[in-house]
C-alpha cells in the first residue's frame, strides 16, 4: 500500500497527482472495508464503503474534520433515534418524528460551519427509525454506528498515510468556532423543509414502495445547498445520479450485489469518483454524491427485491425527495419575494 504512494508520487503523468491519491484513498479504503464487510458478515457492512465515499475529500485535513462531523452525526442520531423508537408509542412516531426533524433542520439552518454534523444526525435519525418500524432499531442503531466508524477509521488512516508521502495534500489545518447564528426566516424554511421530509416520509409509509426513507433523506440533503444557486445544484444532484443508475443498472445485468466480483466495478467506479474531487467545482461537487449513490446501489442486498428495482427504486426516491425539496424552497422563496416587496411598499408610503 505504500509503495503505492510512493509510485505515484513519483509517476510522470499528465494526470492530476492530487486526483490519483485521492482517487486511490477511496477506492482502496473502500476495497479494505468491503473485504471486513464480507468476511465478518456484517449486517449493515455497506455503511462503511458508503461512509467512505461520503468523506473523502482532495485535501487529508478536510477529510479528517469530514470524518469527525460524520462520526458525532452518526452519534446523535443513532442514540437518539434508538429511544424514540423504544419509548413511544408508534400512535405519536408521526407527530414526534416532524418535530425532531423540524428541530434538526433548524439547527442545520443555523450552524455556521458545521452543517454536514447536522444533516448527518437527521440522516441518521431517518434511517434508524425507519428501521425500527419495521426491523429490530437496536440492530440497526448499533450496526450502523459501528460500520460507520470502521470506514472512518480506514479511510481517515489510508488519507494520513498518503499525506506523511504527500504534503501538499495536506492541505490547511481547519479551526472553526462552533456556533449557531438564528434568523427569523429560519422558522419558515425550517418547517416548510420539515414538511417536505414529513411528507416523503408519510408517503412511503402509506405507499409502502421500495426504499421510500431515500426520498426523506434526498431532503436533508437538499439543506446543503438552498442557499444561492439552488436550481443550479440540484441538477447536479439529479445528473450525478443519474449517471450512477446508468452505470449500476449496467453493471446489474451481469454481477449481482452478493457476487463477490461486485467489487471490481465498485472499486473503479469510486476511483473515479475520488479523482473527480481534485478536478474542477462543477465535478468535484458531485464527486462524493456520486460514490454515496454507487455504493448503496451496488452493495444494498433487498431481500425479495432483483438488482435492477433496487438501482431504480434509490433512483426514483432521491428524484421524488430532491423535486419536493425545491418545490418547497421555491414557494418559499416566492413568499419571502412577496413579503420584501410589502415591505418596500409600506415604506414608501
């Protein structure tokens, strides 16, 4: 593994350097924790790969303060998701479930540097309760905390190993405050938002359709990028999966998720992915979209469920909850437009 390092540290290339290694810590943190996945038998195992892909970044410390945030994230909403479950009656998980988002929202909606820690713990908090109402929330709380950190951890000591024989790739120590700074047109955003997960996440439960809580959590998503551009970037959210449905339903054709060559196009594929976060912003944004979504749809094993619905199915669910999501942004963006507009008018006269 270090001569890899070393190899290309020294490989005469066109090629972006900085893109190879990052390309390389992902692919082989992700082949190392799908080896453990499969060997141990895990029952959640894929969280580790998807974690993988989820916080490699082109620079070693920005995949480090990534990793931190990820950890607590997952945390918060695992702890806290495994007692609502326990301690409700399932008559109040619907009301109770919207209010903790609405709080998560709002709480992401106002922290200034650690948004990804937020949306996480939403995230979390999605899964595991979805996973209680119809699975054992102990397992899933558990499993899911404990694959989490391993792909952390491997890709947290395969970055700082490439920067000891890189460090240019370092990159700048990180050193943010942590703080919350709360507007008043946070409240509407925050329970329009809510709404938007609540509904998503009421529609799968009536619908009962296969992998509906990806719609919720396409919404909590959706939170990193309402602010500026949002049109812009919630295109580049539906290419990026679409991209990785053509490829995964390509791949399902001829390698199913328990086949162990299943690795081979997910190693190469997150390769890819990785060497795309070193490129341009318009590709390094979608880069770890990309690899989140290539994971789950080549690792996820449904029971009952063929390769191709699943590749669909998580396809369709981020499409429905990212379209929800804007939706909701956009009439509040209309609102907010109107009520500045009433304003401006009451001043003039």
């Amino acid at each position: 593994m270090i001569w890899l390092f070393a190899m290309i540290k020294k490989l005469p290339t066109p090629l972006k350097k900085e893109g190879l290694y990052s390309g390389m810590i992902m692919s082989l943190s992700a082949v190392i924790a799908f080896s453990l996945y499969r060997y141990f038998q895990w029952s959640e195992g894929y969280w580790a790969v998807i974690s993988i892909a989820a916080v490699t970044q082109a620079k070693v410390n920005n995949t480090n303060f990534k990793i931190l945030l990820r950890l607590l994230g997952t945390v918060i909403g695992a702890t806290s998701a495994y007692y609502f479950v326990r301690l409700l009656p399932e008559s109040f998980l619907t009301p109770v479930f919207f209010i903790c988002i609405f709080l998560a929202i709002l709480l992401t909606l106002a922290a200034t540097h650690y948004r990804y820690l937020m949306i996480i713990t939403g995230l979390t908090f999605t899964l595991v309760v979805a996973a209680g109402l119809t699975h054992n929330v102990e397992q899933m709380a558990l499993w899911r905390t404990y694959e989490v950190i391993v792909g952390c951890f491997i890709c947290s000591l395969l970055s700082l190993l490439a920067g000891h024989y890189m460090p240019e790739i370092k990159g700048e120590p990180i050193k943010r405050q942590f703080e919350f700074v709360f507007k008043k047109s946070m409240l509407l955003e925050a329970f329009m938002m809510s709404l938007a997960c609540g509904l998503t996440f009421l529609t799968w439960r009536w619908f009962n359709y296969p992998l509906g809580f990806w719609a919720t959590i396409s919404c909590l998503f959706v939170l990193e990028e309402n602010i500026g551009k949002t049109v812009q970037n919630a295109w580049k959210r539906i290419l990026a999966h679409l991209l990785v449905a053509l490829f995964a339903g390509l791949v399902a054709l001829f390698i199913t998720s328990n086949n162990p060559w299943i690795l081979v196009p997910l190693a190469i594929g997150l390769f890819a992915c990785g060497y795309c976060l070193a490129l341009q912003p318009r590709l390094a944004n979608m880069a770890n979209t990309m690899g989140i979504a290539l994971s789950v749809v080549l690792l996820l094993d449904v029971p009952g469920l063929s390769q191709e619905v699943i590749v669909f199915a998580r396809f369709f669910n981020v499409i429905y909850g990212v379209s929800i999501a804007f939706l909701i942004i956009y009439l509040v963006g209309l609102f907010q437009k109107s009520m500045n507009s009433k304003t401006k008018e009451t001043q003039v006269k």
